[in-house]
C-alpha cells in the first residue's frame, strides 16, 4: 500500500480533481507568489549550489517564474469552458486537451530549481496531479531544501514530494 500522500495525489488524479481551470490558475498564482516571497532565499541557494553568480542565480529563478507566469496566462477559463461544453452543442472540439492524470517529475541536475519548476507549471497548468522525486540522502542541496518546504506547503491533494523512485510511486510500492 503507498503511503498516505502518495494515495492522495493517486486518488485526485482518478477523480480529476486538478482539472478545472480556475483551481489551476489559483494554484499557478500560490506558486508564483510562494517563491515570489521567498526570492532571496531561493536565489542564494541556487547561487550555493550551481557555485555561480548572484547574478546567474537571478537569471534562472526570472527563467522559472516567467515559465509560471507564461502557463498562467495561457490558461482563459471562459474560453476553455466554450470549448469543453461544444460537444454538447454538437460541435466538434478539436481543439480541446485534457492531462494525463498523474505527472511524476524527476529533477535534473543541471538547474536544480528550473528543471522542477518548469515542468510542475506545465503539469498544473494542464490539470495534472504531480510527484516531484526528492533525494534521500544527507548530500541534499540547499535549492532542494528550500523548494522542498516551499512544496510540500501546497495542496497535497494535488502535490506530493517523494523520495521514492517513479515506478514504485506510480504502482503504489514502497518496499526495495
């Protein structure tokens, strides 16, 4: 049985409970005001952890928060509602796309912060449950700390951090 997060994340991509537009872009906005308030601190770690320039650190936190910010706006729940109930006008949608259900992101290596970032605006935006895979060891990076507690703060019906690898997420396993 997977833990109880885990569960949760499974059971809301069942019912797809992150597929309406407007809970998508309020949680694109508390995500984008989440790191927005916590911009130093994220910044610092980045700058800590890829041993760049403050600079350099502030050039891939705006990269992060412009994708946020892009995914936000792409999303007009007046349109998509037009589109979705179409079919009940008997016209075609051909244009209309739903998510997958459940995303499990597995961060890079190279920008930390970025390769989390830009794929988890994506995965809500398209109304998607996620897993974000953290690491278990004692070598965790700053960036991943504070990411980790600036996440784990967000609707775990719909987010949840694990340290398990993808399989054993998606299928529920939580042995070896």
């Amino acid at each position: 049985m997977p833990p109880r997060p885990l569960q949760l994340v499974r059971e809301a991509a069942i019912d797809g409970r992150a597929q309406n537009y407007y809970y998508r872009q309020t949680q694109l906005h508390r995500l984008h005001g989440a790191f927005a308030r916590n911009a130093a601190a994220i910044q610092s770690a980045i700058a800590h952890d890829a041993e760049c320039s403050l600079a350099e650190a502030q050039l891939e936190f705006v990269l992060a928060m412009s994708c946020i910010k892009t995914h936000y706006a792409g999303i007009d729940p007046e349109e998509a509602l037009e589109e979705e109930y179409s079919v009940a006008r008997g016209v075609d949608a051909p244009l209309l796309r739903e998510g997958v259900g459940l995303v499990y992101i597995q961060p890079g290596k190279h920008s930390l912060f970025y390769s989390v970032v830009s794929p988890l605006a994506a995965a809500i935006a398209a109304g998607n449950c996620i897993v974000v895979q953290v690491k278990q060891t004692s070598q965790i990076f700053k960036v991943e700390q504070v990411a980790n507690k600036l996440l784990s703060a967000r609707e775990h019906i719909t987010l949840c951090l694990s340290a398990l690898r993808s399989a054993e997420t998606l299928k529920g396993r939580s042995g070896p």
